[in-house]
C-alpha cells in the first residue's frame, strides 16, 4: 500500500521509527512495560510543567475517554460546570457532562472569537454554585486556539477549578501546570501533536484533588481518583486495566523525536510554517481560508468550499487521497469549508504540495469559480 500523508488534525502522519515500535509485543504487568509506561509518564509530566502534587493516568481510547473521565471524576453528580461554546469540540465537551449528570452551563462565543476570559468571569460571578469551567484549548472545529491561560485565571481568581481539554495542543502549544494550580486535569491524547498513534489519552492531575474527588464517577472504567488510587498500590508504570501496550511503546519512541526536535518551542514553529506554506499555496490556487490571519492557529486550517455547482466534498476527498493525501471528508463549520490539519511528521514542503493536489482536484471536478457562496465564515473579510 502506498504511504498516505494525513492532512487531518488527528491521527496524524507518523515517522517510520514510531510506526516500526509497534511490532514487538507487551505483556502489560510485565516489569519491563511497566518501565516504559513510567517513562512515558514522567516524560509527559515534564512537557506539561507539572509539579510533585501532579500525576499521569493512562485512560484507554481517544480524547473523549479522557475528557468523559475528567468530567465524572472531580465534578459530583449534579455539579455544575462552565462551558465557553467555541465549536464542536466544546459542545461535544458539554454532551458528555450532560450524559454523565452534570449540569451545564453554556457561554455562547461566536465562530470569529476567542472565548473571552471577561465574559467567563461575569458567567461565574452570576452563578456561585458553578465549580469547573470546561475549556477547549485548540478548537479543531474551527481553528482558533483560546487563551487557556487567561481563563484559567479568571477561574483562579473566582475560586473556580479547571478541566482543560488540550488534545489537539498538548505537544505544541504552551502550557505550564505549575503557574496554573487552578487545573484539576489536562487532557490529550497520544495522536496529535506528540506524533504518536492513536488508542491511549492522558489526564495529567493533581493528586489532592484526585484523592478529595473519590466516589463522584458513578463508572469504575472513567474514575480517574481509582485509577489514582491503584496506581499508589501498584507502583510506578502500574496499570489499572489493560492498556494497549505496543501504542504506549509507539509513543515513547515518538517521545524521543519530540526531544530530538526540541520540544514544544520548535515544534510549534515547524507547526506554524505548515499553516503558512499551505495558506500561500491555497491563495495562490483561488481559494479562501476562513479565518482571519490573526485568530488562525497553527493546528488545522479551515478552507472555504467553492461556490460552484461542480464542487462535491467526497469527490474532491477522493481525488485528494489518490494524489497521496487523507483530508477530513465533513463539513465543521456552518457553511460549507473542508478542514485541513498541519500537524504529524510533515513540513512545509508537504502542505504546499498538498496545495498544488487540491488544485488538480479541482481541476478535475470541473470546480471554475473557486471563490466562497459567502464573504464571512468566520471573520474573512
């Protein structure tokens, strides 16, 4: 089969080395796992800023799993949580507290902002029995990344506590758990911006607060304080359930080139070169982003879908993925745009390549006017 390069923003493309780690097999009680998971862990604890009072839980299956597990474990039944609405990713964030028996309150933000931390702050001052805001870091939807810092203050400054959703930037994007003690949990997953490979997420939390939130998850597979608390009996790289093992063993190799690269700093800026060199190349091919240069994030960019009765999503997906590229074949805005993700082992080479596809596949479809049925997705102006 011929190599595929994934233009999603999550799973991404992989390095050989990653892929390769997958073939040896694990028995996940076995001591020399059990090193590899301590490793992975105390290594993710480093990137997250952590300190002595945070901790690393595995949570088996994508990001949701993670958030789910979040929402059930430091929120009781009944409590109540702030969610800034910024796109899907928040309401999906919402759906789950709400399935679980929490209660939600939902801020409304428009498609072209940030979530504002003063609008966060008056929500919380006007309904004290709120504990938690919910915040999306990277809204993958749209593509604006959201000043987790600031909320994060604003819920600090309140006596508020933080369930802070950055699947799509933990890796990349800055985040520093000691100057923010207001967190209760940092999610992500292993697929995203750390290159690895889908099937494991991570909560990175304090331990007081894990240990004050037992009995509250009503599940015994999304209770983060048990998990918590076996992981104390076990010992270091103790799984409590069967984690998949060889994903884990994956992700500690792409750990290595994490470091290799840099970090966090370099990978952001490889990140950023991507978005730009993909921008100029959809420019220069007809088509519009949908968001302004100052609110797009260097994560996913979401271009806008001709306004031309030629244009067919699927079709264009297809002619893509024949030229070597895998794009998300759904719509994430309100009007029609298809999503492109500059995160994984790519460079700047790839997105402009990626470029020049999409103008084949237009050329194909028979797509003649490539400018949007609309002048403002999302603040294009």
């Amino acid at each position: 089969m011929t190599a595929m390069k994934l233009l999603t923003p999550g799973p991404v493309t992989t390095r050989p080395e990653v892929r390769a780690a997958l073939g040896a097999d694990f028995a996940p009680w076995d001591p020399d796992f059990a090193a590899i998971l301590e490793d992975v862990q105390n290594r993710l604890l480093r990137i997250a800023g952590a300190t002595a009072c945070h901790t690393a839980l595995a949570v088996q299956g994508c990001g949701h799993f993670a958030i789910e597990a979040a929402l059930r474990s430091f929120l009781p039944p009944g409590g109540r949580i702030l969610v800034p609405i910024v796109g899907p990713y928040a309401a999906r964030m919402a759906r789950l507290a709400r399935e679980a028996g929490r209660v939600v309150v939902e801020l409304p933000v428009g498609p072209a902002e940030r979530a504002p931390p003063e609008s966060i702050a008056a929500a919380l001052a006007a309904d004290p029995a709120i504990s938690h805001v919910g915040v999306v870091y990277s809204e993958t939807g749209s593509g604006i990344i959201h000043d987790a810092a600031a909320i994060g203050q604003v819920a600090r400054a309140s006596g508020r506590r933080v369930i802070l959703d950055a699947v799509s930037a933990f890796g990349a994007l800055p985040i520093d758990l000691a100057a923010q003690p207001e967190v209760d949990a940092l999610l992500f997953t292993a697929n995203k911006c750390l290159e690895g490979v889908p099937g494991i997420g991570f909560a990175i939390a304090r331990t007081d607060r894990l240990e004050a939130s037992a009995g509250h998850a009503g599940s015994w597979s999304f209770d983060l304080a048990d998990a918590h608390a076996n992981a104390v009996r076990g010992g270091p790289g103790y799984a409590r359930f069967t984690p998949p093992a060889q994903v884990i063993a994956a992700l500690r190799v792409a750990l290595d080139l994490f470091d290799a690269e840099g970090g966090s700093a370099p990978r952001l800026t490889r990140y950023g070169a991507n978005r730009d060199a993909l921008i100029d190349g959809i420019r220069a091919i007809g088509l519009v982003p949908c968001l302004q240069p100052a609110l797009q994030g260097p994560i996913v960019v979401n271009i806008a879908a001709p306004d031309d009765p030629a244009w067919n999503l699927q079709r264009f997906v297809d002619f893509m993925k024949g030229q070597g590229f895998v794009i998300s074949n759904f719509y994430n805005t309100d009007r029609p745009s298809f999503r492109i993700g500059c995160i994984g082992a790519l460079d700047p080479a790839d997105l402009s390549e990626a470029a020049r596809a999409m103008d084949l596949a237009l050329d194909e479809l028979g797509v003649r006017n490539r400018d949007p049925e609309f002048n403002n997705i999302a603040g294009v102006s």
